[in-house]
C-alpha cells in the first residue's frame, strides 16, 4: 500500500450474526455447545488504501457492502479481522438525520455536530456563518430539525461536515436526497475540498458522478473488492454486471407473472409494482423518495401506440406512459424523465415544469397517468430511462415523492455513420474545383 495513504484497509472483513428468534441470541450468550445464529459475512478480505487528496467512489448494487466499508471507516463498527487504519479528522454522512437531536433546533444540531469532533467555542462560532450560508435554510435554521425535509436535513449535514476543516470526509448516498441544484453545489465543494487536500470517500448510485468527480473507483460485489482504478473503465464494469444479474434473475418467474399484464394498458393497482413485469425492465434500478406517492407502471409505445418490445430506430418517436399512485395529497408537483447512457452520462432530461405544464395537485388516493412523447435523436447504444415526481415545499426546494433510477432501458439502433451521443441529421457536401491551365 502507499506510504502517503490516510485510509488503509488490510484484510478486512466483517461477520454478522443472525438469529431466527430473539430468544436464541439470548440463549447464545450462556452456551458455547450449541450455535443458535447464521453467519453473514458483509465484508470478505478487503484490501484498500486511499492517498491523501484523493476522491473515491465506491459503486455496487444494494447488499454488496458498500456501507459496511464506510462505517468500518468513519469507526462506527469495527471489523471481525483484518486492520482499518485512518491518519486525520474524519467527518461523514453515513445516514439521513444520523447524530441530529429532532428537538434542537438547526443551528444548535450545528453547534452540537461541530463540538463533538472536537471543535473550540471559538472555532465554531468562525464557521457558524458559513455554515449557515451553505445551507441556504434561512429561518429554518432556528426551527427543530423534526420539521425539515429530507431536503433540508442535507443542507444541514453537509454545510456542517464541509465546514469542519475534515482530513477525511466519508457521504454514503446523501447527495441523492435534494433539488439538483444544491446537489451541484455540493460538487463543486467537494471539488474544491479535494483540491485542498481533502480525502474524500463516497458512496452513489450516480455513476455519472463517480465519472465527472473521482480520482479513483472501486466496484464491489458480495461483499468483495471487484476492480479498483480508472472510475469510467470501473463503472462500465460495474453496469456490465448489471446487465448479466439481470438477464439471469427470475426470468420464467418474471414472464409468468406478466402475462396477465396488458401490453398495452398502464396498470393502476397501487398493491402491484407492475414495473418490474415490464419487458425493458432493469432489475438493478434504485429507487428512493418520501412515499408520498410511486411510480406503480410504466409503458414505452411506438408512434403507431404500439409496444416497444426491442430494439428501436435512431430518431424514431416513442412514448413513456407512467402511472403515479398518490398515498397522500400533494402540491406543486413536476413530473420528470432522464435519459442516460450505460456509463452514466446524462444525454437527455426534462420535467414538467421546464415544459411549462401545470400538474396540479393530486389527492390522496388519486392515480394520474403522465405521458412524455419525444423524438429518440440518438446514437446507437444502450441507453437507462430514470422517471420522477417531486412536490414542492414552500417555495424553498422540491421534496422527491419517489423516483426511479434508471427505471427501464432501450437499445437505440442507428447506420453507423457518426459517433457521440445526439444524432443529428448530417451531410457533406464535396466539390472539386479544376485546376487552373496554363496559357
């Protein structure tokens, strides 16, 4: 491992019990005759060592031991073997509201979070402003953290531990959570940490981001290190993967189920997730939100409204029918579509409210079918389709009711006569001129 790492995991690994009833772990406790518990080993000979300064992202589907690592980190587990050392102040967000009183206020869960990572009464009364104009909470920073959003928990926790001077800063999926805009600035921050020297270890479904914003990744699966280094060539590892588990998972289950789904027509049984009975169904979708509302359907029709099944023609015009289940009554709602390709590189995303219609205010209980018709001016390739509604809160941000992260995929097929992403309707046009003859 390098000599300069701050972060150095050898031979790590981490085992959990789990008992069938509470009973035997007690039991467990006073005889060592029997074994009442199943091993589950999170984390299996993990060697890793990240330098100082350096961004790393860490990808993997949901189980495969991400967090583990993270916690084993930041000290809040320690491992069953190996050794997990760190050189600096750490700082991290390992989970939404985690080390925030609901009954403080924001600006005291500041004061709070500041002191215990060891900070002077005079060093946090320094940062209180910029912690504070990081946020952009404005007044709800002296209202109890149990009224905020989602949303506004970030803010909080991420103007806080950017502003604790950390040598080492761990965020396990945070930036999900929050309107892009803030999430932007967020990079841009940790832009500038890492440029200052700051380790910085992060988890994220965003592939794009561990792209544009990584030093390094390291792809992980049952709870091993898969590949680590360049973080395109390891994110396209990691999405090829994808591709494998998902062709393989349940797939005579997954047809039987669907056939007494109509192809044509959006399920809006909100007890079904008809999603996943698709046929461009992606297995290894994220999803998250509030539950305020869920994306219980979708369908891709051709222009003739007709199902899209397979591949489909460069230009040609489909439609993402979605039907939007509401558990509870909303306001200020935008509806919205990304299109990505398989590295994770948005090509394409609009909403509703960029395209200036009005979704109203569903009520509870109320299913609404969303259509989005757009012309598919792509390259040739594979491409992931992400949809999502959020709700606006006050004018301040847009709280997510539930989105779905690359939700389905197509295959765009073209001629092969360009290269990139956008398609683009092109020619060349040659002339030759004769050359001038000599008197």
């Amino acid at each position: 491992m390098s000599s300069d790492a701050v972060v150095r995991l050898a031979g790590v690994s981490k085992c959990y019990r789990t008992f069938r009833k509470p009973l035997h772990r007690l039991v467990q406790l006073f005889s060592s005759r029997r074994r009442l518990y199943e091993e589950f080993w999170a984390l299996r000979d993990v060697d890793l060592a990240v330098v100082r300064g350096e961004t790393l992202g860490i990808v993997g589907q949901n189980g495969s031991g991400k967090s583990t690592l993270l916690q084993l980190v930041v000290g809040t587990l320690s491992p069953t073997s190996g050794t997990v050392n760190c050189d600096g102040r750490i700082s991290a967000i390992l989970e939404l509201g985690a080390g925030f009183n609901p009954e403080f206020t924001g600006i005291e869960n500041a004061r709070l979070n500041a002191a215990i990572v060891g900070m002077s009464h005079e060093e946090i009364d320094e940062r209180m402003p910029a912690i504070l104009a990081f946020s952009e909470l404005g007044e709800f920073i002296d209202k109890p953290v149990k009224t905020y959003s989602s949303g506004m928990y970030i803010r909080l926790a991420f103007s806080v531990i950017i502003n604790m001077d950390p040598d080492i800063l761990v965020i396990d999926e945070a930036l999900a959570v929050g309107d892009s805009r803030f999430q932007r600035k967020c990079f841009r921050k940790l832009d500038e940490l890492r440029n200052a020297g700051t380790t910085i270890l992060f988890v994220t479904h965003a592939t794009d981001a561990v792209i544009a914003h990584c030093d390094r990744a390291v792809f992980m699966r049952d709870g091993r290190v898969v590949t680590v280094g360049d973080p395109k060539e390891v994110v396209n590892n990691y999405l090829e993967s994808m591709f494998e588990s998902g062709a393989n998972i349940a797939g005579d289950q997954r047809a039987a189920a669907a056939d007494g789904l109509d192809d044509r027509r959006l399920s809006t049984d909100p007890s079904i997730d008809a999603c996943s009975l698709r046929p461009t169904y992606n297995d290894t979708e994220y999803e998250w939100g509030d539950g305020g509302a869920r994306i219980i359907d979708y369908l891709v029709l051709d222009d003739d409204g007709e199902p899209v099944r397979g591949p489909v023609a460069a230009g040609s015009r489909i439609a993402v029918r979605a039907a939007v289940h509401y558990r509870e009554a909303q306001s200020g709602v935008i509806y919205g579509l990304t299109i990505k390709t398989v590295d994770g590189t948005s090509v394409f995303g609009t909403n509703s409210d960029r395209l200036k219609v009005d979704a109203g205010a569903p009520a509870a209980g109320e299913t609404v079918i969303v259509t989005f018709s757009l012309a598919l001016h792509l390259i040739g390739s594979e491409y992931f389709f992400s949809l999502g509604v959020v709700a606006g809160r006050g004018g301040m941000e847009h709280e997510i009711l539930h989105r779905r992260y690359d939700l389905f995929r197509l295959k765009v097929q073209d001629d092969n006569s360009a290269f990139g992403y956008a398609a683009l309707p092109a020619r060349i046009e040659i002339q030759r001129q004769e050359s001038a003859q000599p008197c």
